[in-house]
C-alpha cells in the first residue's frame, strides 16, 4: 500500500463523523475500516432509483476491491448548494479519492482546486465538470444517447408533426447533452419535425407533468413528447395520462419501475437506459487505479440501449434496468 493511501486513510480516521445526509454503504464515517483506501462519492441526487443503482455498482467493486466508500447526493437535483456542503464535508475527510456528479459543473471549481491541492484524485461520474482536475469521467455518452432516442421518436411518429422536450436541467453536462443530442439529430435528420421550445422540469414528476399538460393544452396536434432522465420521463407519462390524449408518443430515458411499467403497457413507447450499475462500478475501478498513480482514459464510455416492448425482456436489457 503506497504511502499517500495509508496518510489519507489516518487522516480520514482523525476527522471522521457521520455524512450529513443520504447515505453510505454502512452509514458509518470514513476511514473507519483501518487501513482500507476510502473513497468519498458525492452524487447529483439520492431519490431518483438511477442514483441507487449506481450506489449498488459502487457498493459491490468497493467490496471486491476491499475499498471503503461513502455516497450521498442532495434531496432533488437541483440543490446546488446542498450538493456544494456535501462535497465541502467529503473533502474535509481526507479521502484518498473523490467521485463526484456535479449538479451544475462550474459552482464546485473552487473545491476542486482544492483537492487538486490535496492531492486528492477526482473522479467524475454520469455529468462531467468544466475543469481539467478530473482525471477521467465514468458518463454514458448522452449526446449520442439522446440522438438515439430522436431516432426512434422519428420513426414513431413517422417522421412529421410537432414533438416537445422535457429537460431535467440546462445546468449539468447530461441535461445539456440530452437536450442537444436529441434537437442536433432531429434538425439534421428528420427536417419535417418541428421541435417545440425546451421546457425544463428540474427532474422532478410533478412539474414535469404540469409542464406536459400546459403543452398539450397549447399544441393539441402534438405527436410526441421526450423526457431526459427518469423524473422528466415519469412526469411526461402522467401529465400525457391526465390529459386524456391517446395518440401521443412519449420516448424517455432511465429505467425505474414507473417506465418500466409504462412501456409494458403501452403508455410509453419505449426509453433510453443507461448502464448505472456498471457507472458506479467503473467510477470505483477508476478511483482505486488513481489511488495506485495509474494512468486513466479520459473518458470511460458505460453504454446505453434502447429498450421497449420488443425487448425488454432480453437477458441484456435486464441486465441494465433498475426499478
């Protein structure tokens, strides 16, 4: 064991005390399994069940790398402060290794040089960060995620009317990345399509669908409608459902069991789904090789599919949904 993991590992047992929200892997402080290399995750958020998937990759290659971690994220994702204290408090810990989601990439710089100064290596993980500090980020590639999910929106609405997006966040790479994928494909691709103004619903389902139904109220000749992550996606399928519109073609992105169920029964056409298991799993891989002065990618791709009623059941797809 090097000697920068065994001084980080003494300090994290000198200051540690309990996470000030959300959660670990056995709601204990860091540091307090001797000598194992402790490795803080700050995440984007903590309710959505995406976040817990990854949580579980994360939990199951610490175990395996007999590695420590904690995992916390904000209530919804658009705390920006909550998340900015959470990192505050990580690095207050001295862990040996940071991962971290940033809900909005330019609000943590400051922290960042700060473990940079520390010394201590940061992973990113689902969203990148404007800065150079990261060593590698663990991400699906959205854009080209969301330009699949354009794809199958054309084909399901055969190529013409009018199709809305519902964003989760214009703050965070993946919010960004979802949209621009998806509205760069469609311009590009499917010029009979006329995108609809973005609305964002800050991922949370009730906004979300107050937003789909103030959509279909001012567009009753709407064919379909996209939402960017799992809390975006849900609202879409309820405010389509409260509307009373049968005809509209809803594509999201995410698993959870709501989606899940919506596209078994026809409600939702079909979704994007990440591999978050494998995120948390790559995030830990990374963090531990990093710890060890190993040389990292700059990117680390966990991959996407698509997933509706004609394949849900593949062994594949299993594999990567979550409820």
């Amino acid at each position: 064991m090097n000697i920068k993991r065994i001084g980080a590992s003494v300090a994290a047992m000198t200051l540690a005390l309990g996470l000030a929200a959300c959660g670990s892997d056995d709601g204990g402080g860091s540091g307090s399994e001797g000598d194992k290399p402790y490795i803080a995750i700050v995440s984007k958020g903590f309710q959505h069940q995406f976040w817990q998937a990854v949580k579980k990759g994360a939990e199951q290659e610490a175990k395996a790398e007999g590695a420590k971690i904690t995992f916390e994220g904000p209530a919804t994702e658009q705390d920006v402060e909550s998340q900015v204290n959470m990192l505050t408090n990580a690095l207050s810990k001295s862990p040996d290794a940071l991962g971290f989601a940033a809900l909005d990439s330019k609000a943590s710089a400051g922290l960042l040089e700060q473990a940079k100064s520390s010394d201590i290596p940061v992973i990113a993980f689902d969203s990148g960060v404007e800065s150079d500090i990261p060593l590698t980020t663990a991400a699906t590639d959205n854009k080209a995620a969301a330009a699949e999910a354009a794809k199958h929106m054309a084909e399901l609405v055969g190529n013409k009317g009018k199709v809305a997006m519902v964003v989760h966040d214009q703050t965070s790479a993946s919010g960004i990345d979802r949209r621009d994928g998806f509205s760069e494909w469609m311009k590009e691709n499917a010029p009979d399509i006329e995108l609809l103004p973005v609305q964002y619903g800050a991922g949370d389902q009730a906004k979300s669908a107050d937003i789909t139904k103030s959509i279909i109220q001012s567009n009753s000749d709407i064919v379909g409608i996209y939402g960017s992550n799992e809390g975006s996606a849900i609202g879409v399928v309820k405010g389509v459902e409260e509307s009373g519109k049968k005809n509209i073609k809803i594509v999201g992105f995410d698993s959870g069991k709501a989606q899940i169920d919506a596209i078994k029964s026809g409600l939702e056409a079909g979704a994007i789904t990440q591999n978050p298991v494998g995120m948390g799993k790559e995030l830990v891989k990374a963090a531990m090789k990093a710890i060890d002065g190993e040389d990292l990618p700059k990117t680390i791709d966990t991959g996407f599919f698509w997933y509706d009623k004609t394949n849900i059941d593949d062994p594949k797809i299993q594999a990567v949904l979550y409820e």
